[in-house]
C-alpha cells in the first residue's frame, strides 16, 4: 500500500522527526495501512512501521487536525458495530452526511462498476454474535 501513501511511510517518519504533526495526522498514509506486518517485517532499521500508523490514526482522531479520512473510519466502525458486518449503502450515507455529497461524486464510477459486478450488498446483513462484538469493542474502549 505504500505506493498509494501520500507522504510515503519514509517522508512520514520525516515529518515527525522534524515536528511537524499536522502535516503527518494530515496525510493518508495511517488510513491506508493495511496493518499487514509486512513493512515493520522488512525494515531493515527495525521500525515497527505497522505500530506507528496504528499510533498516528489514534492521535489524528483525538488531536481534531482535519483529516477526511477520520470522518469515514468513525461512519466505518459505527457501521461495523451495527450488525457486526458492514452495509456499504447505508455506510457511503451517513459518510455522505457528514462530509457533504461532493465527497462521493470522484467514486462514483467505481461504486457502479462494484455494482455491476455483484460487489456491493443491498440488504443488510448481521452476524448473530454482533452484540458481542459491540460489547467487546465498548469494554475495549474503557480499558484504554
């Protein structure tokens, strides 16, 4: 996912050695971590990079620097806890809602090619230990 990453994982680490947090909790690269291992695997200066993005999405939800990617992940996990499996239509909604429709239009096109290939669920499925789920995340949640 690194080629995707603006700033690359290198330029982020860069940005935070020279202080500048807001453009780090500002930029995509923690949103599109795919928290693989690979890279933190592979580094040959034993940085767990998978941790670090991990660390940069909680401090860009708790630190308000604008990020649209923040908005998204908080629809994504509320979406999730719903039913313990996520309804992309009513998931692009509410993301819809809260970050204005113009944030949809660029993807448009994909969600009809999604669409015609069967990629996309219209009825909302749920997983019969979703409750649980929930549960498990609320009690998470207190113990950090």
């Amino acid at each position: 996912m690194a080629f995707a990453m603006s700033p690359s994982p290198r330029a982020l680490l860069r940005l935070i050695q020279l202080g500048q947090m807001e453009d780090a909790l500002s930029s995509n690269a923690p949103w599109l971590c795919a928290t693989c291992y690979g890279c933190s695997v592979s580094c040959p200066s034993g940085i767990d990079l998978t941790a670090l993005m991990y660390s940069l999405r909680q401090l860009a939800m708790d630190s308000g620097v604008p990020n649209e990617s923040v908005g998204f992940y908080r629809e994504f996990v509320a979406n999730l806890l719903k039913r313990g499996s996520v309804y992309e239509p009513e998931l692009l909604l509410a993301y819809a809602l809260r970050a204005g429709l113009k944030t949809l239009l660029p993807h448009v096109g994909m969600g009809l090619r999604m669409a015609r290939q069967g990629k996309l669920t219209y009825r909302p499925r749920s997983i019969p230990e979703a409750a649980r789920l929930a549960e498990a995340v609320a009690s998470l949640k207190q113990g950090i």
